[in-house]
C-alpha cells in the first residue's frame, strides 16, 4: 500500500549544483522534525552543469528525494508543473532552489494553509537583491498586477508558496505564468492570503533573470487579465468593440449622405475611407466574439471542464463534500 504524503516540496532546478546539498540538507531537517510525511521534488531543468550528478546522488542517499530530469531547459513554469504533476502530497510547496528562499518558512505556509486557505504566498518583505535592477521593478509590477486582476499581493515574484493540490488540479500553467499562478488560483475561485516569509542573500551563482523578464511579465499580465475578465464570455470583449465600430461606420455613413444628398462631393475625404475601415473592424472583431464563445464552449465541454467550483455542500449542520 503507498504511504499517504502529507507534504510535496517542488523545487525546480536550474544550474544549482553548489546549492543543491545544502538545500536538500536544510529541507530534509525541517520537514522532519515538522512530523509530517513528505516528499521532496527536484527538477532539474536542463541544467548544464552537474547539477543532475549532484542530485543522483541525493537521491540515494535521502529516501525522501525524488529526482525528475527534464530533457531540455524548457523554463520554470514546465518544470513546476512537472513537479506538480508527479508529486503526490495533499499540499505542495514550491520555493528556488538557490537558497535564499528559507526552508524554515515551510511549516508556516502550511500551518496558514490549512487555517482554510487554498493558496498562500510568501512576502520577501526584507529582500536581499540589489534596489535597482531587481526590488524596484519588481514593486512595479507587484502594484501593476494587483491594479488589472484585483489580486493584490505584495510580492507575486517569491517562488515560496503552498498549495492546496485540489486547486493546482484545476489549472494548467503554460509560458511563463508560473509567477501569475495566484491569479489563475483565483479565476478558479480559491482563498488567497500571503505572510512574511525570510529571504536570504544569493550564496551560489547568479541570478537567472534579467531586465528582459519585466516585458515578458507585461505580456503575460495582459494574458491572464483576459482569462480573469472574460474566459467565459469572449463575446463580451469582442463584441462589444465590434458593436462600437459598427456603430460609429454606420454614423459617419450617415452624415456624408447627407453630404451627398445636400451636393457636396465625398469621394475624395479621408471619413470616407475611415467610415468603411470602421464597419469592416466592427463586423471581424464581432466575427471573432462568436468564434471565441464557440472556442470556449468547446474547451469546456471537451475537458468536461465545470464553469464554476464548488468548495463545499451543507445540509442542515452536516457537509455532505
């Protein structure tokens, strides 16, 4: 019979080798004398140094290591998903695996967690990273992420978090959403909290991001902002642009026929030109409102995929979930 585990720790790893056996060290010593049953995750995301040497030979030596080698560097996002494909436990935890997430922090996620949240987020709120290049865009985008999805966290970009697996069961992460991933918990209707979690300075290596993942945040940002507003109702967006468009051409049409009938010459203004891009803007984008509630209609009911979730059924005093 397998063994119940309570607890999967996902850690995604990319060129960590001088990391990796304080890491697990640090893990293993803390999800033990937390008490709990739990598995350790490591995905090793490509790396190019010896980072897959390093954690074959953990995995024979902490029996609670399980190791999950990638075949290419496909980036974050897959490889935490991967993670949380293959573990098993009723909560999973993700942190980076360089170290300046604490381990120590884990049974507090947890212990929040299960106070009936389905998502809890940690908060570097004394981050070691340089001001400039790392703490102020990331401010930026912290306020500018909470002002779109209405999901207002201090700190989307710590890697340290728990989950409830029912709610990691309902999303597919693809891209680079692995940072946005509070706000796909919550277009699925999960309870989202965030606590102060300890943040350490950069031990080993270098930091894999640079300034280029601010325009890859915005373009996922304006991704997900259309999966929070208008997954269900694709028309709604579209359409209503089309309907506008429509509107305005057919106005315009109508005031240089008057124009017209009044003698005047249009052939030659640019309203004219501008009245019928106007009308066939109007009639696509509305063309596209339908064939994107077709899509979705389809997405749904292909996936047996429900529009709502249900978190609990009461009869009376007695929970029939």
């Amino acid at each position: 019979m397998t063994k119940k585990i309570d607890v999967s720790v996902v850690v995604p790893i990319f060129n960590e080798e001088e990391s990796l056996p304080g890491l697990v060290e640090q893990i293993v010593q803390v999800m033990r004398s937390n008490g709990e049953t739990f598995e350790l995750v490591l995905v090793n995301d490509g790396s190019t140094d010896k980072s897959a040497d390093v954690l074959f030979n953990l995995s024979l030596q902490v029996p609670e290591v399980l190791c999950v080698l990638l075949r290419k560097n496909y980036g974050q996002t897959a490889a935490m998903a991967a993670g949380f494909d293959i573990s098993k436990g009723d909560v999973i935890v993700t942190l980076d695996g360089d170290l300046q997430n604490d381990p120590a922090d884990i049974p507090s996620l947890v212990k929040r967690l299960r106070e009936g949240f389905d998502l809890v987020s940690g908060w570097r709120y004394r981050r070691k990273d340089a001001e400039i290049t790392r703490k102020l865009p990331s401010r930026i985008a912290n306020r500018l992420i909470g002002a779109v999805t209405g999901v207002r966290l201090n700190d989307y970009g710590c890697s340290l978090k728990a989950y409830r697996r029912d709610v990691l069961a309902d999303i597919r992460p693809y891209g680079e959403l692995h940072r946005l991933l509070p706000v796909l918990a919550n277009i699925e209707g999960a309870k989202i909290t965030e606590i102060r979690v300890n943040h350490r300075s950069r031990k080993y290596g270098k930091s894999k991001y640079g300034i280029d993942r601010t325009f890859r945040v915005l373009m996922d940002l304006l991704t997900v902002w259309f999966m929070n507003r208008f997954l269900t109702r694709p028309m709604y967006v579209f359409g209503f642009g089309g309907i506008v468009a429509i509107f305005a051409s057919f106005s315009t049409s109508i005031y240089l026929l008057i124009l017209k009938i009044m003698g005047q010459d249009i052939g030659n203004r640019p309203l004219l030109t501008f009245s019928l891009v106007l009308g066939i803007a109007g009639v696509q984008l509305f063309c596209f409102g339908l064939l994107g509630e077709l899509q979705i209609r389809t997405y749904h009911e292909s996936q047996g995929r429900p529009i709502y979730r249900i978190r609990n059924i009461f009869r009376g005093k007695d929970s029939l979930d």
